[in-house]
C-alpha cells in the first residue's frame, strides 16, 4: 500500500485498522486464544494464559495478561511500521480504534497498546461507534470523540468515524458535534452507503440561534 501511493506521489498514510481483540457476548466469542498468542505468553510467563469469559471479566487479578496482551498489539505495530518505515520512510501511521466496542473492563484495559499509540509514534487516533450511533446515544459518542485527548492526542491529531446510517439514526449530529469538538477530521463509513440511501448535499448543519443586539 505504501508503495502504491509513492506511485501515485502522494505521501504514504497507513491506519491500522481495529487491530484489538474483537468480543461481543453470545456472538464472536473471546478471541486472546489463537496459538500465537498461547505460545508466546507460556514461553514469557511459564503458565498457560488466564481463560476469560467474558468482556466485563476485571482483569486486575491478572497483572500478567493484563500488561502482555496490549503489549502483543503494540509489538505488531511497531514491527509494520518498522518493517514499512525502512523502505518509505516518510510514511505516516494512525490507529482506528471502536470506542463502543472496548468499552468494558477487560477490553478497555487490554486493547489499547498505551506503550506503542503515542502521539510521537502516529499521525492521528482516529475513533468510531457505530453502536452509540445506532443506540442514539450521543453522550457516549462525545466520549468517544474525546477519547484521544485522554491518550495524549492534541486535537490535530485526533479524529472520529462516523456511521452513515438511515436518517432516523443520528448520525449527521454526530458528525456535527465531531466538528464542533475540533477533531482534525470527520471521516464517513462508507460512501456506498451515503450513495445509496441518496442523501444530499450539503449536509444540513443545524439551526443555529439568533439575538437581536439593537441597530447601530
């Protein structure tokens, strides 16, 4: 991808894409099982790693899983942008990350690589919810807008993503209050969607109050 952009003489930008541990109850199942991931904490820790059973299950009783698995996620980072970096080194990295779906005690806290995400490792952290988005749930969603300044983001390098979705869902406020909060970039899933509902534009920016002053 790096290098297709060079061709096209545009500067390289990359997102790692949801590169966490996806859960959701009764559905996907807990994901942190896969060999890799087995092999390489018996080989750190000499024990087999914790069972989970579910995304609310606190992972504080277990300080080893609970450092090694985002510790996983940002080793695999860096090793892409290192390996990237090498050949393009103007490349620039963000990370996608779903606010909606890490927010429970055991994803948040192994989700999110705290050592690898900084804001002197990448470009921007972009943000998503497409599950507040769909639950109307516009409190949340201005969570998870700010959720990068949490991390260290400045506002220029802070992004959100949002779900076009029908006109029932509120959506295009969500991209409002994105813009109102100073994020550096709104960004919508997908155009094929907006495309085919058939909204127009320009999108409708909402009714803003005004105050007679008295004439000069």
């Amino acid at each position: 991808m790096a290098q297709m952009q060079v061709e096209a003489l545009t500067t390289p930008y990359l997102q790692f894409g949801e590169v966490q541990w996806w859960y959701f109850p009764n559905s996907s199942g807990i994901t942190f099982y896969d060999d890799y991931t087995k092999t390489e904490f018996q080989n750190q820790h000499g024990r087999a790693i914790h069972t989970f059973t579910s995304n609310d299950d606190s992972p504080d009783p277990y300080l080893e899983e609970k450092a090694f698995l985002p510790g996983l996620i940002g080793s695999f980072t860096s090793a892409i942008r290192g390996f990237v970096r090498a050949t393009y080194p103007q490349t620039k990295f963000e990370v996608l990350y779903p606010h909606d779906v890490n927010d429970h005690l055991l994803t948040r806290a192994v989700n999110y690589s705290d050592t690898d995400w900084t804001s002197g490792n990448l470009e921007v952290l972009k943000t998503e919810n497409f599950t507040y988005t769909g639950s109307r749930d516009m409190n949340k969603a201005l969570e998870s807008i700010r959720f990068p300044q949490q991390k260290g983001f400045a506002l220029g390098q802070a992004a959100h993503l949002v779900g076009v979705f029908n006109a029932s869902e509120p959506w295009n406020w969500e991209r409002r209050l994105s813009k109102s909060e100073g994020v550096t970039e709104v960004v919508f899933w997908a155009f094929d969607q907006f495309a085919m509902i058939g909204y127009s534009l320009p999108l409708y920016e909402g009714v803003r109050r005004a105050q007679f002053l008295g004439r000069a």
